[in-house]
C-alpha cells in the first residue's frame, strides 16, 4: 500500500501540475478571447483531474491511518465544481500539484546521489573442483567445500581457516583499525577483507547464514521498523480542517449564499503550507549540502533539527581510522626521532600494515628515508636489511629480541596504553627500542562534541566493537558521557534502542558494522568520505566530507529550517484564518479569494526561503 502511494506521487504528480497548469492557462486564452465556456471547460477538467487523483492518494493514505491537509484541498475543489466556479477550482488544483511536485523533487534528488546497496558484497568465490578452481556464484557454496581467498578478496562466507595463517582486515565488521590474525583450524566470519597472502577455507555456512548477510537483514529489519515521516504542516490538519468546515458551514447556514461556504475553503486551502513547508526544507537541505553533508530527505532533517543523544563509533569516526605512532621509546641512547626514520626506512620494503604505518606517520613527519638493502624478511613476523651502513631490524618482540644480541624489548614495553600495537627495533645486533602504533583520536573530534553540546545535544555515548580498554581510553580523551566497547552489531542496535528512552538520537559511524545501528537510530549519520556502501545506504544523512565539524553546523541548520518552516505553518494558517472570516462575511467572492491566497503564498514562501541564507552564526561551520 505504501509502495502504491509513493509510485502514484513519483509519476503522477508531474503530469498532474502540467494538467493543471496547462488548463489554467488556455482556460485563460478562452476566457479573454470571450469563449466562456471552453473556459469554463478547460477550467472544470483541470480541476476534475486533480480532484480523482487527490481522492485516490486521500484513501490509500487514510487507509494507513495518515490523515493530512489534503482533504481540505479536495473538498475546495470539490466545492469550486458543485458551486459552478471552476476557476477557483483550478487555481487551488495548480497550487496543490505543484506543491506536491516541489516537494517529490526534494527528496527524489537526494536520492539519486547516493550509491547502491552494500557496494563491497561478495558476489562470485574461487571454489576448488576436480578441474581446479572455478568461479562461482557465492549462493553457490555448501557446507565443507573449499574456496580460494585471494589478496585484496572480501571473505564471502564463514568459514574455517585451512592454510597456515590470515591476515584479514576486520575493520567494517568490528571497527577495529589493526588487523586480524587467523591460524590454522580458526573460524573466521564473512565480510572481513584478506591483505596477506591468499589462503584456503573451508565452508562452515551457506551465504545466506554468513555473518555478514546477518548484518544485511538487520538493516532492512531497522529500516522497515522506522515509522514514516509525516509532513510537519499534517500535524494541524485535524483541528484546521474541523474549524474550516465549522466557519464554512455557518456562513451558509447564516446566509443562505452557498458561494460564501465556498470562498471560505478556497482561501482556507493549505497551499502556503504544502509549498512553503517543502521549500524551507529544500533550502535546508541545500544549504546542508553545501557544507558537504548530504541529507537524504526532509524527514531525516526535520529529525535532526530534534536529536539530543548521540551514539558515537570509534574506529574511524571519532579515530582516524588508521595505526599511527604515538609514542616511541628507545635504549641505549639513540634519538627517538632516528629510530622511527630507520625503522621506516626499512619497512618501506614491506606492504605490512604495520610497515605501513610506520612509513606513512615518519613521511608526515618530514623525514627523509634511506632506501634499504640486503632485506630478509620472515612473513607475518619481521624483516632485516642494511640501513646506510647500520644493520636493522624491524618487526615483533620476539622477533627482534631472536635477532639482537643484547636488549630485552619487554623491559620497554611496560604500562602500555590499551588499544597499543609494539613495533621492535634493532641496530647493530642490540635492541634499540620500541615504536607504539595505535588508531589516533580525530584532531576534530573533541571541537566537534563541544559543538554539539553548544547546539543543545546533551548525551554522547562512545560504542565500538574495539576493546573495552581502549574504548574507555578515548572515551576520556573525548570526554564523552559513556564508553562501551567489545559490542557486536545487534548490541549497538540495542545501544541505540535504549539511548532513544531519553530522547531522539543520532548515530555516528562509518562502517559495515554500523549500518544496523544507522538505520535503527532516529537520525543515522554516515561518515561517507570514508566509510562503507552499507553504512551510507542505511543512514538519513552521509558526511561527504573528511570534516566531523560540519556536523554540527549541519544540525544548527536543521534547527534553524525547522524554525522557518514551522513560522510558516503559524503565519500560513493564520493569515488563512483571518481570510476565511472576511470569505465568511462576504468580502471575498471565491476567485478574489484564490488570488488573495496567492498572495498569501508568496509571502509565507518567501519566509521560507530565508532558509538558504547563511547566518553569521554559521560562516564558521562552512569556512571550518
């Protein structure tokens, strides 16, 4: 049924507003060139049309117990043809299918801009055969039989680990920005993405019980569990439409002059709230948009303009999202600063992600790196090789403290933070230090939060799939009101569920593992510089932008739109109030009537498009 509604609105809206505005104006023609009744005609089908659509759209919808302005713009033009005044008709029929276009407009363009569904599904997987291997579709796979997962490959389904060893970055499913590491005989969940060596596994589950299509379900069950949004202008449609047909019906009754119950509905036609309302919306949007955050509907910013708890995750949200150095400690006197310029040296011979790191954190450091020489490296555990005229080594604390002579890499690697990675050096068969990797608080994030709480939010919670410990750690730093970590993706669906007792609330994330949670918060905000296909699918509004401070400028806008709108609402009725008593007392004849509500029209429209501006308040949100 809601299916019905929405196709009726996407295709037949346009036609209708070029039915109605083509009658009007050859209706026009006729009426000028003194042919009254092809005006008369044209005006009486125009009407008419709009009229039987505006009635199916009014049943379906009371049929899914929506109740709205609309029926007061089809009793108008029922009126208006009863009543032998057909231009009336078709002047409020114009106004209603063009108010009801602009605003399918809004949100269907918000719509085109986003990507398809879960983007980084696994569609196909090598599985062995007698022939060898053979591509296949991953519906395809049973229980027991073995597949080929290559570098750079999206584990298509769980299973059990049969090479020697895996490394599979977990971050989409848990957040975690390290990598994981799998041994022989592990069980290992779909949806993690292979950056080592290919390796063999065995089906343990068919596709459609895997993990990851786990997750796709529990998106759909949020987004099918999330009421409809009703147009801000419906909520006063009951009482409006009880006194509109209380004043109607007393100017007939008191004067016998059918033409004055008339008039009092054309003028209390809602035209100035189905075109204003969408057009302070539009302008918000727009006005979001160009800060780089892409509201997906009038409905999502109507709810941001309300949210006061956040749900924040971690890994690449409020975190880079990336291991980088954040502390080196060195013995035997050597410069920390040296350390890492040498260790990066070495590892720039390695696609290891830690390797990675250490080079990426000494080249934003300035640092020029040697090219290194006679390089061995042991895979998954270290390497070696000549730096200069220095022998170094780089790798795990076992590693290291195998190939040095003296040193005990341990002695350094007390009291570490949690959340903390420990990278090994060795110079010249001694241990010279270690270098500590771990995911690094956004330089936005704090500015962001104090932002937030200056906008009226209230409540921050920090959940994460990462480690209790290192949660709770930069949970501090953020200075959050709560951390919790070690959660699976239906417990930051719970975390959502239970944070919405206290108010509205809006979640933060970037990931796979986030999606559920996106889409079963009342605002679901996708960090869509960086994150996943899923998460942006899922959620009402995607940063486009690596910038967490245009969040909160985003949400003193909805705040702001939402004020413009609903002064339209207010000015909108009131204006149409004070005309249906002067329509009830005989001062406006039903097309005078039309066109005062016109006017009407263009001054609530123009307070909406106050929308667009950029307050003073806000030029730092689009300069930031």
């Amino acid at each position: 049924m809601q299916g019905m509604v929405g196709s009726l609105r996407r295709y037949g809206q346009p036609l209708l507003a070029l039915v109605a505005l083509a009658t009007l104006a050859v209706g026009g023609i006729a009426f000028f060139t003194a042919q009254m009744e092809w005006a008369s005609g044209l005006w009486s089908v125009g009407t008419a049309l709009v009229l039987l659509a505006l009635l199916v759209e009014i049943v379906l919808s009371l049929m899914q117990g929506h109740f709205g302005l609309d029926v007061i713009a089809g009793l108008s033009m029922g009126a208006a043809l009863a009543f032998g005044e057909p231009l009336a008709g078709n002047i409020v029929a114009l106004m209603y299918a063009g108010g009801q276009q602009l605003e399918n407009f809004a949100e269907g363009r918000a719509r085109r801009e986003m990507t398809a569904l879960l983007g980084r599904t696994a569609r196909t997987a090598m599985r062995y055969a007698r022939e060898g291997l053979e591509e296949v579709p991953i519906e395809a796979l049973a229980p027991g039989e073995r597949i080929l997962v290559r570098r750079g490959e999206v584990v298509p389904v769980d299973g059990r680990l049969l090479g020697a060893r895996a490394d599979i970055d977990m971050s989409a499913l848990t957040g975690e920005a390290m990598p994981a590491r799998f041994f022989t005989g592990d069980d290992m969940p779909s949806g993690g993405t292979s950056i080592g060596a290919a390796f063999d596994l065995e089906v343990v589950r068919a596709a459609a019980d895997s993990t990851y299509a786990g997750i796709v379900r529990l998106v759909e069950q949020a987004q099918q569990s999330k009421a409809p949004m009703v147009r801000l202008a419906d909520r006063y449609a009951l009482w409006f439409l009880v006194l509109t047909v209380a004043i109607a019906g007393t100017a007939w009754w008191g004067t016998g002059d059918p033409l004055r119950a008339l008039a009092v509905l054309v003028v209390a036609t809602p035209c100035p709230l189905i075109l204003a309302v969408p057009v302070a919306i539009i302008s918000g949007m727009s006005r979001a948009a160009s800060l780089g955050v892409l509201v997906k509907s009038g409905g999502a910013l109507e709810r941001l303009a309300r949210v006061r708890i956040a749900v924040l995750d971690k890994t690449g949200t409020m975190t880079s999202g990336k291991a980088g150095v954040v502390e080196i400690r060195t013995g035997g006197g050597i410069d920390p600063e040296e350390l890492l310029r040498l260790a990066a040296s070495l590892d720039q011979a390695s696609n290891h992600v830690s390797a990675e790191a250490l080079v990426r954190s000494a080249r934003e450091r300035g640092m020029a790196l040697s090219t290194p020489a006679d390089i061995v490296e042991t895979p998954g555990s270290g390497l070696e090789g000549r730096i200069g005229g220095r022998s170094v080594v780089v790798g795990g604390s076992d590693f290291v403290r195998g190939k040095c002579r003296s040193g005990n890499p341990y002695t350094l690697g007390r009291d570490l933070p949690p959340g903390t990675a420990v990278v090994a050096v060795g110079l010249d068969g001694a241990v010279a230090g270690i270098i500590l990797l771990s995911d690094r608080i956004r330089d936005d994030a704090s500015e962001a939060i104090s932002a937030f709480r200056a906008a009226g939010m209230t409540r921050f919670v920090l959940a994460s799939g990462d480690h209790f410990d290192a949660v709770q750690a930069a949970g501090a730093l953020l200075g959050v009101d709560e951390a919790r970590g070690d959660l699976l993706p239906p417990e930051k669906v719970a975390v959502v569920i239970a944070e919405r007792r206290n108010g509205p609330v809006m979640m933060i994330g970037d990931g796979v593992n986030d999606a559920p949670a996106l889409a079963a918060a009342d605002v679901g905000v996708a960090m869509g510089a960086r994150g996943a296909a899923a998460s942006s699918e899922s959620a009402d509004i995607v940063l486009l932008v690596d910038h967490l401070g245009r969040l909160p400028a985003a949400l003193r806008i909805a705040q702001r739109t939402r004020l413009i709108a609903l002064q339209s609402v207010v000015v909108g009725l009131g204006l149409s109030l004070l005309a249906m008593i002067a329509a009830a007392f005989g001062y406006l004849p039903p097309v005078q009537g039309a066109l005062l509500q016109e006017l009407i029209d263009v001054a609530v429209i123009l307070n909406a498009l106050r929308a667009l501006s950029v307050p003073a308040s806000l030029q730092r949100g689009r300069q930031s």
